[in-house]
C-alpha cells in the first residue's frame, strides 16, 4: 500500500502543470465564448503559443475545450455550470511555450479546471438511436480545403428559418459533430474520408430539403439510421473558484 501511494504521489508531482494561470469571474459576456490552446502542433488558433485563453466561459465551455466534450454529451449539476450568467475568463501559461504540445496544455486545462472547480466527474456510454454518416452511392461532392485555417460560418439554426453554415478546413469527424448538433439525432463518421475540407451547406427543415436531403445533395453524404454509442461526460459536482 505504502509503494502505491508512493507512485501515486510521484506521477501527480511528475503531472505538467502550468506557471501561472488564473481564473476569475467575467464582468462582460456581451461577446459570448471565444479562446482555446496553442501548443506548438496546433492547426491554428488567435491564443499566443503556449497558453491556453478563455473569455466568457461557462465552466460547460471550458470542460467542452479540455476534455473535447459535446454540448448534448455533457450532464451537470447544479445549474449555474451549462446555464445562467457566471461566465468566467481564464488565462493559463506554460513554462517553455517552445516546447509544449496541444495535449499537454489540454491535460494542464484539465488539472487546472479540477482544481480551481473542485470539479469532480464520471463518464457514461449510453446506446441510443441515431445515424452513421456515410458516402452516397455517387460518391462525394466534396473540395480538399486550401485554406490554412479551420473557420465556420452561420449561427445557431432557428427553428422555422432557413439555415446556412459555411466552412473551412474541416474533417468528416468535426462534420458529424455539426450534423449530431443540427440534425435529427447523434451521428458518427463511417465515410472513410480522411481529408479536411471547404463546403456550404444550406438547408430548412420546414420548406426543405432537410438536413439529412441537403447532405446528400450538396456533399454527396447520407444518414443511415443505427444505434449509436455516446459517451457522456457527468458532472457530479463542482464549486465557483475563490480569488486567484
């Protein structure tokens, strides 16, 4: 027992951590979320290299950033942690920017969040209805992207509107997240489409085509219906963080 805790103690001390960081509540979420990490593999991101920056962000948003979690995948209580108006910024830096990966920095945002939330949490898989996002049987109408960037745009769809999303440099994977968001039920990849592409999508599920149509007619893409697996990230509990 004593060697165990021992290693435990060891790889906790051996665990990265940042050289500062702070959080504290925002007094201006008129903008709404923005920010994210910048370790020396990152694609791209406006944070400067080897910090990780969040303003205006729920504690949802950060857990969404560090532990690449979904809106709909993650479950919490109590209400002030997905909902309401505290909003907070944080601002994180690493001992030797020059050197530090994205995963890194994600496992500091992650240690950080638990310790300043006291956040503590579990995961579940749940089976549920859904779809798996495939190649239509003429292929796909997809553009390699030449962009250096990833970029999206288009809000939120109304209900009862037309919607439109424009964007850029984006992987099948990142596609089935928007379709899991937009569209009838949570979707996986199974197009076998390693790329990153460029591509609009416009769609109205009140006048039509509806999502699921507008794929296969603009990107050569269907939704199969099948049960899918979804790992949800529970929030069993957590605390506001005191002064830095």
């Amino acid at each position: 027992m004593f060697l165990l805790l021992l290693l435990t103690a060891t790889l906790l001390h051996a665990q990265p951590a940042f050289e500062v960081a702070s959080v504290k509540p925002s007094n201006d979420s008129m903008g709404g979320v923005q920010g994210g990490c910048h370790g020396i593999d990152s694609k791209s991101t406006p944070v400067p290299l080897g910090r990780c920056v969040i303003t205006d962000g729920r504690l949802s948003h950060m857990i969404g950033i560090a532990w690449d979690v979904s809106m709909k995948n993650l479950k919490s209580e109590p209400d002030w942690i997905a909902r309401g108006g505290d909003r907070f910024n944080l601002e994180a830096k690493a001992e030797d920017p020059r050197t530090t990966t994205e995963k890194q920095l994600l496992q500091m945002l992650q240690a950080l969040l638990i310790e300043r939330f006291k956040l503590k949490f579990h995961r579940e898989e749940v089976k549920e209805s859904g779809f798996a996002m495939e190649v239509g049987k003429n292929g796909p109408k997809l553009n390699e992207s030449t962009a250096d960037r990833m970029g999206f745009d288009g809000g939120k769809p109304v209900p009862g509107r037309p919607a439109a999303v424009s964007v850029r440099k984006v992987s099948m994977a990142m596609l089935a997240e928007i379709v899991s968001a937009y569209g009838p039920g949570p979707t996986i990849d199974k197009t076998g489409l390693t790329g990153e592409y460029d591509f609009k999508l416009n769609w109205d599920d009140t006048e039509g085509p509806s999502l699921a149509t507008a794929l296969q007619e603009q990107l050569g893409l269907k939704l199969v219906p099948q049960k899918v697996t979804t790992s949800l990230f529970v929030v069993d509990s957590a605390e506001k963080p005191g002064p830095n």
